[in-house]
C-alpha cells in the first residue's frame, strides 16, 4: 500500500533482506574517525594518546568521510557505528554526525563518556542516534581509574552518563571483563542493567592489538582470564546463561568439508570497518595486507570487490590448522576467527592455544562433548 510518501511492505519482503540473504551488499559499516583517546585503558586494541598530532593529522576530514559513507550508502548501507578511540575527541565531532544523519544513515555512537557536553546531549535530541553504548569499567573509583588509568575519569565517566541520561538519550551500557575489574563484574552489571535501553552484556575475550605494539600486547595478557573463569562468568550471570542455554544448538557446527578455508564466517556478507585514514577492512579486526585498501586512493566498491575476492580465495596450507581449527565443531565458542589468529601469531592459521581452550571450557559448562582441545 503506499499514498505516494510511504509504502507499506512486509517484513519478509523488504529489499534489505534479500541483500542480506544474498550477501555482498553492506547493511552497515564501523567508522573509526580517531584512534585517540582521553583514555589509556590497560586492554584496548588501538588507542593511542588523545594529544598524538600525527595520528590527529592523519584522520579523515568531515569532507572524506562524508564522500566515503555516501558511497556506502549508494551500495546499500542503512546504518553507521561511529567509533573509535574516542570519537567524541574530534573537534568536528558534531559536523561528522550531522554529515552522516544528512545522509539518511541510522547512526550509532560507541564512547567513554567521559566527553559527553551538553551540546553533545542537546545535538542527541535534536538528531536522534540509534543508540549511544557506554562501556562501563568500574562501578567504584578504584576500578574504574585502574582500568582507565586516568585520574578524574570516573567523575566525568559519572558526570557524562547523567547528562546522557537526564537528557533522555537512548543509552545502551557493556562491560568488559578482565583482571583489573572482575572482582566487580556483577556490580558492574547491576549498574547497566538498571540504566541501559534494552540490554547489558559483556565480553571477556580480549584480542591483541592493531599495530603489534608489544608493550601493550604484554598488558593485554596479563588482563585475560583463564578459560575457566570466563565460562564460569557465562553460567554465574543469569540473563547471559539463559541465552547461551537457550541457543546451544547452534554453537555446535558440522565438520566443514573444506578444513583448509579460513574464512568461515559472516565476513564477506556485506558489513565493513573504514580506520581513522581511510583503511577499508572488510572487518575491524582484518588488517592483513591483501585483504585492506587506501579509500583514499580507491572507490569504496573497488574495496569491497578485492577484500572479497581475497577471502574468497583465502586457504591454508598447513595441516595443524585443518586438523584444529578446521574440522573444529565448536568454533563459535571461542570467537577465533583468521583475523584474530594474526594478531596473535602473525599468521591467518596460526592456530591460538588460549582460544581452544575457552572454547572448550565454555562447551563442558553447556553439556556439550568435545575432543580435548590440542
């Protein structure tokens, strides 16, 4: 039915889902439009200082960004992430998400809110984002600044979300889970859940930084928790549980008929990661040379049509790989993924010891039998 502004149509209709069933379409993308942040956060994957003029100097402008989502949206996307670092660092902050509004994008923002103005509330109501989600570190001083490691940022963390909140915007909250934290994790839960839109949840799957940096990766680990703990994190938090119970048919997968294939996953279905130079990827974790391209020096669907192409073709030659990750039926478990597996071993099968075995303690905590990992 349509009155000639707006047609009705089913839901199982809509264009949308065909591109989602077809594939290669992108619904959506992650903009990082800084890798700065105010924080300095002991697990975080690509933060650099907040004052870096190289990196600020380097990012894209309001103008690249806008030609580089409209591109997006003439290849079907309907929704942006915008992210970071902490995306409310850039000046231009209000004009980037104006420019993609304007663009008719549904827009998320990921924050600390540790920046969040009253402008920033007042630019929220005037154009409504689709969520803004805040990760939550802490529910005392002591825990968050210990993860933050920035004195004064539980205060603004706190000052930020009740101007969020007191200015009616829809917030979503998370968690993560690490050493530093843990102890506080079902306070930190309560915390969101009492404020959050719709739902809380948290990762405890920590991956290796972007740039290899060392320093940090050696704190990243020392942040992860055994195995165990994350699968008794799963079955201790209630909400988390009964979802993990409720689907645990479909963390169990068939043998795949291909073993030496690497990507297996969603990656090449439509969905992508821009960095704050204008790296496309066709996730935000796959930065392996191949697979990434200067959207600066190149269209948006030449990008697309490479990464593709690149992950099409992907396959490993080594047999630990098919033995291990590719005729693994619990894969779902541990979220590896080629992407994750270079950051850690700098290779795309190189296979990660830590990830089999969550994944493996999370499948006993569900009932499910598995090989021992190995």
């Amino acid at each position: 039915m349509s009155d000639g502004y707006v047609q009705n149509t089913q839901l199982r209709d809509a264009a949308f889902l065909e591109r989602l069933r077809e594939g290669g379409s992108p619904l959506g993308f992650e903009l990082e439009v800084t890798a700065r942040c105010n924080n300095d956060c002991r697990h975080c994957l690509i933060n650099l200082p907040a004052g870096d003029a190289a990196a600020r100097d380097a990012e894209l402008t309001v103008g690249e960004i806008e030609r580089i989502a409209g591109e997006a949206v003439e290849l079907g996307a309907f929704w942006c992430l915008v992210t970071g670092g902490e995306p409310l660092l850039r000046e231009d902050f209000a004009e980037i998400y104006t420019a993609l509004r304007r663009l008719g994008l549904l827009t998320s923002v990921f924050t600390n809110a540790c920046l969040i103005s009253a402008e920033h509330v007042r630019l929220f109501r005037e154009q409504p984002p689709r969520d803004v989600e805040v990760t939550v570190y802490g529910v005392t001083k002591e825990t968050y600044e210990r993860v933050t490691r920035r004195p004064g940022s539980w205060r603004a963390f706190r000052r930020g979300v009740d101007l969020l909140l007191d200015g009616g915007v829809k917030v979503r909250f998370k968690a993560v889970a690490l050493q530093s934290n843990v102890d506080e994790l079902p306070q930190i839960a309560r915390f969101c859940r009492e404020r959050t839109c719709d739902y809380f949840r948290f990762d405890a799957m920590l991956h290796l930084r972007y740039d290899g940096d060392e320093a940090r990766n050696a704190l990243i680990r020392a942040e992860r928790l055994s195995p165990e703990k994350i699968a008794s994190l799963d079955r201790e938090d209630a909400e988390r549980w009964a979802a993990l119970e409720k689907s645990r048919e479909r963390y169990v997968v068939p043998p795949s008929d291909d073993p030496a294939r690497l990507f297996r996953c969603g990656v090449r279905r439509g969905n992508f990661a821009v960095s704050p130079t204008g790296v496309y990827r066709p996730c935000s974790s796959l930065w392996q040379p191949g697979f990434v391209s200067d959207l600066r020096r190149t269209s948006l669907k030449e990008a697309r049509r490479r990464g593709v192409e690149a992950i099409d073709v992907a396959r490993s030659g080594d047999p630990a790989f098919a033995a291990a990750c590719g005729a693994c039926q619990i894969g779902n478990l541990c979220l590896g993924c080629p992407a994750h597996f270079y950051l850690e071993t700098s290779q795309l099968d190189g296979v990660v010891p830590y990830f089999c075995a969550v994944a493996h303690a999370r499948a006993a905590m569900l009932g499910i039998k598995t090989s021992p990992p190995g």
